[in-house]
C-alpha cells in the first residue's frame, strides 16, 4: 500500500533541508506494552519528502546510541542525506504515545540533553550553505520550544534572506512545555518568518487564533502574517483547507471513511506530499526560484498539491507508526479516489 518508489532517490540534489527532532515514539499497545517506533515530525517529514523523490539533509545530529543508529539507517534507507553523519554522545530522544479511541496520540517526552538538540545557528547554516540547488528549509514541532528560540529562529531569517523557501509546520505540543505563554510567542515568532505555514485545527485553538471556527482562525494567521504566502490547514478527517495570500482557498477531503489504524505522522506525511507536489510543478515549470512560484501560485496548482497531499495522509493512517507512502503510491491513491472538494 505505501511503496517508497521516488524517482532518483540517493541520487537527486538537496532540494529540501529539514531541522527538527528525531526521536523513538514509544507506542502504547492494548496489552499495555509498548512497541517503539522511529519517529519525530521533522524526523517523519525527511523520510516523507525523500520517499516522494525529493532530495532531502537532514540538519541534526544523531546519537551513538542503539536508537539513534537505527534512526540513522532509516533516514539512509529511505534517502536522506545526513548533514551531520558522525554519531553523538547525547542519547536519543523518546516520547511515549498514548492512543485514544479514535487513533489520536497524546505524546509524553524526555528530551533533556538529547542528541538532536545539540546544535548551532552556524552549524546549520553552513550545512545548508554547502547545498547549492537548496530549494526549502523546513522546521516546527518541537525546534519551536521557547528555549531553542536562539538557534532555530536565527536560522530561519537567515535562510529566508538567502533567498530559500522558508517553511514552519507549528505542529503544537502544548502539554509539554514549561512555559505554554513563552512557547506561543515562540511558535508566532517562528511563523512570522515562513512563506508556507501549516496548522491543524487544534493548533490554532492552542495558539489562541481568534476566529469563529477553523477557517476563519487560518484566515486570520495568514493574515497576521504578512511574509506567508501559503497556509496548509489540515483538520483530521475532515479534510484539509489551502489558503493562498492572493485570495485562492482550496478544500479536499476523501469522500468515503477512511479504515484508520492511527494517525502517528499523518501530518508529516501531508506536509510532505504538499512539498513535493508543489516543488515538481515548480520544476515542470521552469523557474530558478520555489519562492516565486509559491507566490504566484494558482488555483489549479493548489488545489492539486493539496489532494496529493491528502492522499499522502491518507495513506499513512492506514499503517500503524509513521509509514510514508511514496510519489506513485499517493498518486494512484488521489486518482483512484476522487476528493470530495465541497466542505459542506
């Protein structure tokens, strides 16, 4: 169901650049064991946009531990490039998943002094100063934690001034910060350097969006947000909203239920599929800059970045963990499946 076909994979230029956590999702099973799983949202987004062919680094370190070598035979299995391939002596980071009775996780961390955090404003800038065909840099989740705010939103100004598109899935996980007043200014400081924002609706609620629903919440954060010129806003089984700044808004969302096994990396995988879609029609076109043709995207070209991106998704809640499906998987799933594109 989820083939990794891509096309050029291990072999393709570094389109994407991505700087986040990478992590072992521990997994609550019905028996009460739990079965561990690689994961972390920058982490799933890599493996998602390399199995879509797009050539992806992954930025962060990884740990010399049993974890973080597994991590790192995954990212390489499936592609990514490793800006920083030598192990660390941090140990990996771990999140224990609790799963409700639709499939929805509720995450607990242990990220103190972890492998994937040991890293510098410099040290990302110049790993994706060595990747000249650099199209996109993408961070959010947990690099948005108000206390790495030193590293990551250096970077993203920087990368946006260098021309490259800057993308920030917020991605919130409120139950876990410290300080949940320090981390949205963190997460609004973050987005207000993005070109392409993507949000659930349950990040807009935890952001304090104001809006009468989730719509009106996206409207407003792209408003809000003058350098953004795309916003992704996903809303579980409801579908998914593209907002563009020129004035074109898009709705998908699969016409029959869905068998959900859970949605671990549903996201990612639809961020990702978003990524790819939107970075092939940039290349069909012909353009040397990703960030003018996002700006000047039309309705046609969101509205089919966004069913591939659906199917993206789609395809991942059918597997237990995060199982990215590859480019002709999610192609065949959105023509084989027609979207429902009437949110009523």
């Amino acid at each position: 169901m989820t083939s990794a076909s891509t096309i050029s994979i291990g072999t393709a230029p570094i389109h994407a650049a991505i700087a986040g956590e990478a992590l072992i999702d521990l997994i609550r099973r019905p028996d009460g064991s739990y079965l561990p799983c690689l994961g972390g949202a920058l982490y799933n987004l890599c493996r998602a946009l390399a199995r879509q062919g797009v050539g992806t680094q992954y930025l962060n370190p990884l740990s010399r531990d049993r974890f973080g070598r597994e991590l790192a035979t995954q990212l390489v299995a499936d592609g990514v490039v490793l800006a920083q391939p030598e192990p660390v002596l941090q140990v990996t980071s771990l999140a224990v998943v609790n799963l409700d009775a639709h499939g929805h996780p509720d995450y607990a961390f242990y990220r103190e002094g972890v492998a994937d955090r040991a890293v510098s404003v410099a040290g990302l800038g110049d790993s994706c100063a060595a990747l000249p065909a650099l199209q996109l840099v993408c961070t959010g989740a947990l690099a948005l934690d108000a206390r790495d705010t030193a590293i990551y939103l250096p970077w993203l100004a920087a990368q946006r001034a260098a021309g490259r598109c800057v993308v920030v899935d917020a991605n919130l996980r409120p139950s876990v910060m410290p300080d949940l007043a320090a981390y949205r200014t963190a997460v609004h400081a973050a987005l207000a350097h993005a070109h392409i924002i993507k949000a659930s609706d349950e990040d807009l609620e935890h952001l304090a969006v104001p809006g009468v629903d989730a719509l009106a919440r996206a409207q407003h954060l792209l408003a809000a947000n003058p350098q953004a010129h795309l916003l992704a806003l996903t809303l579980g089984a409801e579908g998914a909203w593209l907002l563009h700044r020129n004035g074109v808004q898009c709705f998908a969302k699969e016409a029959q239920p869905l068998p959900v096994v859970d949605t671990v990396g549903a996201g990612d995988s639809f961020l990702a599929g978003l990524l790819a879609h939107l970075l092939r029609q940039s290349q069909a076109a012909g353009g040397a800059s990703f960030v003018r043709f996002v700006e000047a995207l039309a309705a046609d070209a969101c509205q089919q970045a966004l069913r591939h991106a659906l199917a993206s998704a789609s395809l991942c809640v059918m597997e237990q963990g995060c199982v990215p499906p590859g480019w002709k998987a999610a192609r065949a799933w959105s023509q084989q499946h027609p979207a429902a594109q009437d949110p009523r």
